[in-house]
C-alpha cells in the first residue's frame, strides 16, 4: 500500500508545507522533495497541474495527489502507520483535531494579521487575541507534556510549531514575543522541546532567511521576494 516513493511539493519559507515535512520526517519516510514557489507565476502555472488551488503542501503518491496540510498529515499518518501521528482512541484522535482546528482558526490568522496590518491599534489587536488563544491552546494541553498529549509529539505540535518557528518575523518586523511570565509556562516549555527535534532543525530555515523572504509581508504586501 504504501511501497512507492512519495513526492512532496514544499515550499522552503511555507509554515503550511513545513506541517507535512514534519510528518515525513518523523515518521522517517524516503521521500522526493519537490521546491516550488507558487508565488513565481512560471512555477505556479506548471504546479497548478498537480494542485488546482496552487498551493503547497502537496504529496503525490501512487499516481494520486493529497493537498491541505492537515489533511496531507493525516494521509501521511494512515499510509505509513509506524510512529503514529494520531492516537489510535477514537476520542483522542478527535480530540487532536479539535485543537488542530483551533489553531488553524484562531492562532494562524492572528499571526497574519498581526503580520499584514500596517496600523498600530489592528497590530495590538492581533497581538493580545493571538497571545490569549495560545493560552487556551496550551490550557488544553497534557499537564506533564511536553508535547500536546503527553510524551509523543503528534499532529497538534505539526500543526503548530512551524508558524511558532516563523515569530522570529513578528519579533523583527513587530516587536512580538511571547511572555515569560507563569500563563505562558506551559506554552515556552513546549517550544523548548519542540524546537530541538531534529525534525524541526530540519526543516526550519534560519532565522534571517525568514525574515527577509516576508519582508513584503511585513510592508503589507503577501508575496515572497
């Protein structure tokens, strides 16, 4: 079933894209990368055949095409079950995809926004909502961690870490970081793990790669230099 070599299409600078190469490399899959920019229309045009929405992650894997990265996790995830991503108790899978989704509606689009915005008081309102949607995120979190559930690093930290990774922008461009103060313990004590995987060293760029590729992000402009 799952004996032929995938392809995934990533864009290096993509927190999305970072999700499914995260999944890849945790579960220690060989796999054929694929660097594409959907924001140079030569690449777009030639990647739209594979994805119609032209964006990335996408895995191509025995003649067929997964996209969306949560689903690309998931696909990952059943395909090669070793090392698994999700819990196998019904309710803990639902429950990691619950908090998934809430970092997918409350967590990332305040990080754009906050990002995006080019006035000061749309920039603090971004700020103070993504700082207190991380504090309900890691409310929910294991107790004892220090990942999302426990001892096994799992969809939830996939879907988070990238963008976690990419606040070194919003510490450039905005000033952002979050507190050390006690109601962030729980959140800097998973980041303290979560970024010495050798999958995340992997797949995060450095530091100032980043925080030139979304300079025009930065200036209120969503391409990628």
């Amino acid at each position: 079933m799952a004996d032929s070599k995938p392809q995934a299409y990533i864009s290096w600078f993509c927190p999305f894209a970072q999700r499914a190469w995260l999944a890849l490399l945790e579960k220690g899959i060989d796999f054929e990368y694929k660097e594409v920019n959907p924001y140079d229309e030569s690449e777009r045009v030639k990647y739209l055949k594979i994805n119609p929405l032209g964006l990335v992650p996408a895995i191509v894997h025995q003649g067929h095409v997964v996209y969306e990265s949560a689903i690309c996790i998931e696909y990952i995830d059943e395909q090669w079950p070793e090392t698994p991503v999700l819990p196998n108790d019904p309710y803990r899978r639902a429950y990691e995809r619950i908090w998934s989704d809430h970092i997918s509606k409350k967590i990332v689009p305040q990080y754009y926004a906050m990002l995006l915005k080019q006035s000061h008081e749309d920039r603090e309102t971004a700020r103070k909502a993504l700082l207190e949607q991380l504090v309900v995120l890691t409310d929910a979190m294991d107790k004892e961690g220090p990942y999302f559930r426990g001892s096994a690093f799992g969809m939830v930290d996939m879907m988070l870490a990238p963008f976690v990774a990419r606040f070194v922008v919003l510490k450039h461009y905005r000033g952002f970081q979050v507190p050390t103060e006690d109601r962030y313990a729980r959140f800097n004590r998973w980041w303290a793990a979560v970024k010495e995987r050798d999958s995340m060293t992997k797949s995060t760029p450095e530091d100032e790669r980043l925080v030139d590729v979304y300079k025009g992000y930065a200036a209120g402009n969503p391409t990628m230099s």
